[in-house]
C-alpha cells in the first residue's frame, strides 16, 4: 500500500511538471522576451528623440542654408524613423537598427529588433498621443527653417526674425516636455510590465514547486503517521495522566490564592478547609478554623435570621444565594455575597458544602449613597424654577416636574400627567425656532427651541425657551428637555420693538425739523460772510459758522448712535479706492490741523490693493471720528494715520489702521471707559474741548458691525517720555475684499531712477515718511534738518536734480535760502512744501518749481514730479487746471427751485443768484408737476426737490414726472439727512441729494456735475 502510494505521487509530480513547463513556462518566458524588445524599441525611441531635440537645438546657431539643409533633413529623417518605431510599439512588428562597432571587418551592424503585440498585457494607450505630437514639431521644423531662411536672406530685419524664431524654439521646447513626459510614462509602464511578468513566472514557479513538494510531504507524513500512530496513542496517555495531576495542582493553588473567599464544610457545618482569601477578609487564621470548633451554619444563626432558610435549603441539595452581614475578628461587620452549594459524592448524596463569598461591603456603601444621590436630584428636581421634562424616543412625555405641572395649569404632578397621558407631545408645545449646537464638554448636541405652549383645557398660552439633551435613565435613551417661560420677555421685546420704531420715526422727524432752520442759519450766514465786512463783523460770522458745523455734528452723533442701538444701521459693500478714500481725509482734516499748526500725516502700506471692496462711508465716518479727536485734544506736535495689511488669504484682505497723535494722551484707568457713550477721558476735557463723547463710541459700535476690532493705545510709544503730552494711537482692523475685476495701477519706477533728491525738513515723521514713499519710487533721497546742512550738502554734491523742501525749515520770511539754491545748483528742480498763504502758486515764489499745499496728497506729489522730470506740461498746469467757471456754465439755464419754507426759499435764491441763477420757485410738488407739464410749462435745465411738503410731497412729484418721460435732472434738497434717505431719493427717480443745511460748494458741485 505504501509502494503504491508513493508510485501515485511520483506519477503526479510528474503530470504536473509536463503541464506546467508547456502551459505556464513557456507563455511566461516568451512574455518576457517580447517585453524585453519592446524595451530595446522604447530606447531607440528615445535615442532618436534625443538626435531630434539636439537637431532643434542647432537652429539659433545655423549661419549658412547647406547647414539649413542637413538640419531639415536630419529632421525628416529622425521624424519619420520615430514614427515608424512609435508603430511598432503600437501594432508590432520589426524595425532594423544599425548601430557603430569597433571591429576590423566593419564600423556598423544591424540588430534586428522584432516585437509582437502582446496579447496578455495589451497595448500602451499613450503611445497614440507621441505621433500627433512628433508630426507637430516636424511643422515647428518647417517653420522654423522658413525663418532661419529668411534671416540669411533678410540681415536687416534679423531681430524680428530672431525673436519668432525662439517664439517657435519655445514651443518645441514645451512640445519636447510633453513628449518626454508620455516618454517616461510608457518606459514606466514597460518596465512595470516587466516586473509584474517576472513576479507572475516567479510566482507560478513557487506555487509548482509547492504543489511538487506537497507531493512528497503527504507521502512522507503518510508513512510517519502509520509508524508512529501507536506511539503517539501510548504517550497521550502518560501525558493525560500528567495534565490531570497539573490541572488538580493548579486548581487547589487558584482556590488556595483566590482573592475570593472560599470554605468548605462537612454536613453539619463544621468548617474543614478555607483559602486565603477567607482569612483576609474575615481575620480569623487557618488555625482557628480547623480546630473544628468552628460552625458555619452555627454563626450564622447567631448573626442572621435567615439562616434558618439557608439550612434548609441547602439539606434539600439545592444552592442558596444571598447577601448577609457577619462580623470579622476585631468586632467590625462587613457585608458578603454568598453562594452556598452541596458537593455531591458518587452515590449522589451530600458529602460537603462549599460556600463562595465575595465582599460587597464598598458596593453596598455605593448603593446606599447612590439612592440618597438620587433622592437629592428628584428633591432639586420638583424645586428648580424651570419646567422639567422625560420625554422617549416616541415624543411621550413620561416624567415631569412640579415647575412643570404648574406651567402648564395643573396643580400636582400627577393631575399633570392623568392630563397628559389623553394627549399627544405636539398638541402641547408648537416650535417658532430651532437652533442645534454641540456641547463640547459634555459631548452632546443640543437643541434650543423657541416655542409656544399651549394647554387649551386651561387656557394656557406661553411663550417658552426649551433646551433638550439627550440621556440615558432605566439604559433606555431617553430626552430631558428643560423649558422656562419668557412670555414677560417677549411682550418686553415687543414693546422694544415699537419703541424702537417710535424711536426711529422720532428721529428722522426730528432731524428734518432741526435741519430745516439751521439750513436758514448756515445759508445766511454763507450769504453774508460773501458781502463785504469789517473785521469784527467776520469773526463773529465766523464764530456763527462753527457754532453751526458743531451743532450740525452733535445732531449726527446722537443721530447715527441712535439708529446703531436701534439695530438700524446696515453696512454696505462696494468697490472703493482706498488711496482716495486716505487723500479725501487728508483734505477733511487738514483746515483744523492746520489752525492748530499741527502736522498731518499719512503712512499706506504700498502693497495694498487700491481697490477694495466694503463700506467706505462708514470707513470715512471711523476715520473722521478718530482723526478729529485726535486734532482736537492734540496742541502741538503730529497726528499720522497709518494703514497696514494685518493679514491676506486670496481675496480676503485684513488691514489694520492706526491713527497716532502727540496729544494729551489717556490715563490708563480711563482706557476701558474710552468706548462707552457720552464718555471722554474726563469730564474736565468735556468741557474744555467739546463734544458729545459719543465719536469713539459710534466708532466701535460701526467699526463691531463691519466685522473689525477697535481698542486703543496710551501713551503713543513715540512720546511716552512726555509728561505732559504722551499721545495716544488708536488701533482698528477691518475685514475688505481684494476687488479682483479692477487692475491695479502699477507705477512705473524705472522713469524715476536717475533722480536723486534731497529733502530738507526738521520735522522727524515727515523725513522718514516722505524718504520712504521715494524709495518705494526708486528716487534716491537724502535727508537734512535745516537750511545750513543743505547749503553744506549742496557744496559737496552737485548730482541733485531735486530738493523737496518745507515750508518750515525758513529761518526768515524772504527768498535768500532759495536764491542761495540756485546759485549753487541752477538747474535743479525744487517742490515746496507748504501751509502757508505767501507760498501759494509756483509763479509767485521765486526759484520755486511747484508749491504743493499740506497735507501732501500721494498721488499728487507723484504727478508733480512726473510733470517736472518726464514732460514739458509748465508747474501748476496738467491736473491742477483751473475749475470750469461756474457763472459760464449756469448762463441762460432755467432753475425751477421746489421748497414750501419761505426761509429756505429765500436763501437758496440768494445763494443761486450769487452764482448768476435767476430761479422759478413752487410751493409743494403739485405746483411743480404744473409749471414743468402744464400748458404754461416752461423748459427748465434742473430742479432742485424738496421731500417733505404739504399737498404733494417730493418723491410722488418725482415719480408723477418720471411717469410723463420729463428727463430732467431732478435733485433732492432736504433736511432728510438719516442713512437711507439718500436711496429713498434715488429710487423714486431723483438724480442727486443733497443734504440740509446746504452750503455753496455743494450748490456749485451739483451745478457743475449736471448742467
């Protein structure tokens, strides 16, 4: 049986082999071969395409057409032979390659190399995109040759040629990356191929070997079993016989060693063996025990009064299980699990017990504070001032509170739940608002519910907050939802509401009452300071014009801070020029810190985005509140505004803005209380300085509202070693958009590297700003203090072609220091800083090129320079052109002026007459729509609106108008001067605004702007 056994396996192996070698081997091996030629075709691939790239390369250099022509057909030829190999590598078959040898018989052979499409591992899908791509760098070729032939035939126009020629070069260049790009991917995927057939051969060749080995490994574990089968049966015994004598050992040890106490007793209850386990816990030793004066049953008799039960129970032959207490050596009690169970001898009766005990004294202690733990929260519970309730998974309502009961118009808590019980959830509460979040320390989401409760049996309508989390009670998942009533919040909102709209109304009216006669204040006062006074009398008209402009921006403060606590105020977004936006300011800001004889500056960052995308009325209106405080508490010194990108992510853009001052500074204990209404740092400057307190508070409010973050600095670092005027720097940022569809204007530098300037100020800010922006412009710059340094420089250096020069630096109210400038350096230009009347106009101050007036505007001084270095425009002409006359521009125009205020008519007549304008005036609209449309109409060219009239209002006679195709310019002229009133104008079909009280640069803008 064992020969044939063994002639079966030989004969097996044997099939195996055959089969293998013809069905695996084989097909494996001429796999790999194939493989390997295609490798062999891929190189002569890349060989040519290296040969193609070098003949490209070659073309810039190519002096003569018989070098232009072995180059083209070298091209063809290594065009065709790569396309011809692409094929082979495609479809198969064979392509000859000759190669350079070093033999005595020959300098070239032929290597045949032969490829068939391989039917196990398929074709290479990019080999298809590297012919399309070769045939277009053959097109590259010819076009290239064209242009190499016409720059030998054309030596003139060699540049233009030259450059198409590396235009085309470029393009080859990028062809021949994409081509080595496909290249390396098909070297990659053959390769891979490769690997993968020689890890398939190898595989397929261990799993034979396995298979043959298997063969023999059965045979001889067949012969090994069969030999050694009986003496494996006789030592199985033995070691049976030592496993049961270990396992007996072991088990007496684990009992023995068992934390749990364990005892066993004879019939009667005489103890005749315990572990360690019962002497740790009960304290009696071994030795006590086994005297056998020792009785289980016994001692618990004593201690229990159940043990009784337990003897019986036990003596029936079944197992008792229970909790008692016993006493341990030292007197103390301690509780016990015990599980007690007759041992049954071979004729099935009882030869021991054996008592199993576990002490559940902490567990018990647990229970019992768990139990008071429990009574506690259903105590805290019933008396929460909230309304609890136990919801499951099917919206029933199965536990609930006393605050709850009584909510809902019950009297107990079980009224409550009889009541419950006939009803559903929904029938209960109706949900307004839903709102989810997650509660990180606890791990859960929760949902807050703005709802409404209703128990109609008796009549309960409230409005209800309810927070629901999910727990867990019995091991059920269950909802607990905890709900309190603010139906006395909700009128209370209500009524705010209406308040707030009251409010509202009340303001605007207000505002327009207000308005209506300081227009006729202001209007006179315009009217008259024009006439000719003597000097007292133009003071007081002007201590009258301030009066008013301070009245005008109390009323906007309370305006705009009332509207802001009245949720009014909206923040718009739109495109906006922030270099613009920071020269307006300056301009803003400039009659005041000039009175003051303080020094007002700007520092933008040059890398911001001129246009950007937010509010900038709103920014205007935080920088104005800022920058005006800070003139106002500042005597001496410098105010700088500065703005810097904080942060950038694509579009989004943070910039912090900073407005820094010399001024009286802040206490520190005073800087929390900067940005509360009506509060400045103390009432004493109040009273000196004015105001309602209420500027940095309407700064923050709008600065919160647009996204950003205000505080403040004090002392400002730059003069913290003044007593007396420390400074301070308020800080802001705010969130802007990077407006993407405008291009940036990009300055360029170039046309200014060979200007070197010199700057002569004594004011420290100025100098570094201003040396600053010129870097930024490639305009080298040197920098002194005084008139003596300068004249000194000049003596040394004679390669300035520019001095910039302030005002301030004039030790005397003459021309010499400029007359000394030009003696030393004639043709150098010189731009004047100033602020003073003397310097007004270029041609007026001799040796002056240009007089900018302070503040110095970025975009101005880069025109000047601009006009002085690179064209022939004369100083103070270009963009600084004299204004359109506006008396021209309003000759022989009619002007229908609509106002039902004979003050306000008055004024405005004045005022338009000064300009040259005789005016029609109408009482309210429905005169206007009459004198515009009517039979008697008149061609009018403007129409100045008022809103707020009786019989026909102004936005109604607009929109009658608009209705009738009149086209012409309409402009509303109201005291309506809230946020909003503005787009109401529009929308009704005006053109312009403007606001009351209305001032004559305003009436000459909107002159200019429409007629």
């Amino acid at each position: 049986m064992l020969l044939a056994i063994y002639i079966i396996t030989i004969g097996a192996i044997i099939s195996i082999e055959n089969y293998f070698d013809r069905s695996f081997s084989t097909r494996y091996r001429n796999s790999i071969q194939n493989q390997e030629q295609l490798i062999k075709l891929e190189h002569l691939l890349h060989r040519n395409l290296l040969e193609l790239n070098l003949a490209f390369k070659t073309y810039p250099f190519i002096r003569h057409e018989q070098q232009l022509a072995n180059n083209a057909s070298k091209i063809t030829v290594l065009t065709e032979k790569s396309i011809e190999i692409i094929n082979v590598i495609d479809q198969g078959g064979a392509i000859e390659d000759k190669r350079a040898v070093n033999l005595h018989s020959q300098d070239m052979i032929t290597v045949n190399i032969r490829y068939e499409e391989d039917i196990y591992t398929g074709t290479l899908s990019e080999v298809r995109e590297l012919a399309p791509k070769i045939n277009e760098l053959y097109k590259l070729s010819e076009k290239i040759t064209g242009k190499v032939e016409q720059s030998l035939s054309q030596s003139g126009n060699f540049d233009n040629v030259s450059k198409a020629i590396d235009y085309y070069i470029k393009q080859v260049e990028a062809s021949f990356e994409r081509i080595h790009e496909i290249e390396n991917k098909i070297s990659y995927d053959i390769n891979k191929r490769l690997v993968s057939l020689n890890n398939q051969s190898i595989s397929v060749l261990n799993r034979y070997n396995k298979l043959k080995y298997a063969s023999l490994v059965v045979f001889t574990l067949l012969v090994v079993f069969l030999s050694y089968f009986l003496l494996n049966q006789i030592r199985g015994l033995i070691l049976n016989r030592k496993n049961i004598e270990e396992n007996n050992r072991k088990l007496i040890q684990a009992v023995e060693q068992s934390p749990i106490s364990i005892m066993i007793t004879d019939t009667r209850g005489n103890v005749e063996y315990v572990n360690k386990g019962f002497k740790s816990l009960t304290g009696f030793s071994k030795s006590e025990l086994h005297s056998g004066n020792t009785n289980f049953f016994k001692l618990q008799q004593d201690n229990n009064e159940f043990a009784e039960v337990l003897w019986q129970t036990i003596q029936e032959g079944l197992v008792w299980t229970g909790e008692i207490s016993s006493s341990k050596d030292d007197g103390s009690v301690y509780w016990e699990k015990v599980l007690i169970s007759p041992v049954l001898s071979e004729d099935k009766t009882i030869s021991n017990y054996i008592a199993i005990k576990e002490d559940t004294t902490e567990k018990k202690l647990l229970t019992e504070s768990l139990k008071e733990s429990n009574k506690a929260l259903t105590t805290i519970t019933e008396n929460l001032p909230v309304g609890i309730l136990i919801v499951n998974d099917k919206k029933e309502i199965i536990q609930l509170n006393q605050n709850a009961a009584k909510t809902m118009g019950f009297v107990t808590i079980e009224e409550a739940m009889k009541h419950i019980k006939g009803h559903t959830y929904s029938e209960f509460f109706f949900t307004n608002k839903k709102e989810e979040y997650l509660d990180a320390q606890a791990g859960v989401k929760v949902v807050t519910l703005d709802e409404r409760l209703e128990v109609k049996e008796n009549n309960i309508s409230r409005e209800i907050l309810k927070n629901i989390i999910p727990i867990s009670l019995d091991n059920k998942k269950v909802f607990l939802e905890a709900f309190m009533d603010i139906s006395a919040q909700k009128e209370m909102q209500k009524k705010e509401a209406e308040s707030n709209k009251a409010k509202s109304e009340f303001l605007a009216n207000m505002s327009h009452e207000i308005r209506t006669p300081m227009n006729g204040i202001i209007g006179a006062t315009e009217l008259l300071s024009k006439t000719r006074l003597t000097k007292e009398q133009t003071n007081v008209i002007s201590i009258i014009g301030r009066s008013c402009d301070n009245l005008l921006n109390i009323i906007n403060d309370i305006l705009d801070f009332s509207k802001i606590e009245a949720g009014k105020m909206k923040i718009e977004a739109y495109p906006f020029n922030l270099r613009s936006t920071v020269d307006y300011l300056m301009d803003q800001m400039s009659f005041k810190a000039l009175e003051k004889g303080i020094e007002i500056l700007n520092d933008v960052e040059d890398t911001i985005p001129p246009v950007l995308i937010g509010d900038e009325s709103r920014l205007i209106q935080v920088l104005v509140n800022l920058m005006g405080n800070a003139v106002k508490f500042t005597s001496e010194g410098e105010v700088v505004l500065k703005v810097e990108i904080e942060r950038q992510e694509s579009t989004d853009l943070t910039l912090h803005f900073s407005v820094e001052d010399s001024g009286i500074g802040i206490p520190k204990n005073k800087l929390e209380k900067i940005f509360e209404s009506f509060t400045q740092a103390d009432g004493s400057t109040t009273r000196k300085f004015g105001g309602t307190g209420l500027g940095t508070s309407i700064s923050k409010m709008l600065v919160e509202l647009m996204g950003g973050k205000i505080w403040v600095d004090s002392p400002n670092p730059n003069f913290m070693w003044s007593t007396e005027n420390p400074g301070s720097v308020f800080h802001f940022t705010l969130p802007l958009v990077i407006d993407k569809d405008q291009k940036p204007y990009e300055i360029n530098t170039e046309q200014f590297a060979k200007i070197n300037s010199l700057i002569i100020d004594n004011h420290k800010t100025n100098l570094l700003l201003l040396k600053k922006t010129l870097n930024n412009w490639s305009i080298k710059s040197e920098t002194v203090s005084d008139e003596k340094t300068a004249l000194s420089t000049l003596k040394v250096r004679n390669d300035f072609n520019l001095i910039i020069i302030d005002s301030h630096v004039f030790s005397k109210a003459d021309d010499n220091f400029l007359k000394s400038i030009r003696e030393l350096q004639s043709n150098v230009k010189i731009i004047l800083f100033s602020s003073e009347n003397r310097w007004k106009q270029a041609k007026e101050s001799k040796g002056v090129d240009h007089v900018l007036q302070k503040p110095i505007k970025h975009v101005q001084l880069l025109n000047t320079i601009e006009n002085l270095f690179l064209s022939d425009i004369e100083s103070g002409t270009g963009e600084y052109a004299k204004e359109l006359d506006v008396k021209a521009l309003v000759k022989d125009k009619n002007i229908l002026l609509v106002e039902d205020n004979i003050i306000n008519q008055k004024i405005a007549e004045k005022m338009l007459s000064r300009i040259g304008i005789e005016i029609d005036i109408a009482k309210n609209g429905a005169e206007a729509v009459e004198m515009i449309t009517g039979e008697d109409a008149k061609l009018y060219h403007l129409v100045f609106m008022d809103v707020q009239m009786p019989v026909l209002n102004g936005l109604d006679a607009t929109i009658q108008l608009r209705e009738k195709q009149v086209e012409i310019p309409i402009i509303a002229m109201t005291a309506n001067a809230l946020k909003g009133d503005r787009e109401v104008c529009i929308n009704a079909g005006m053109n312009d605004y403007i606001g009351k009280p209305v001032k004559m640069d305003d009436l000459e803008n909107v002159l200019k702007k429409w007629l």
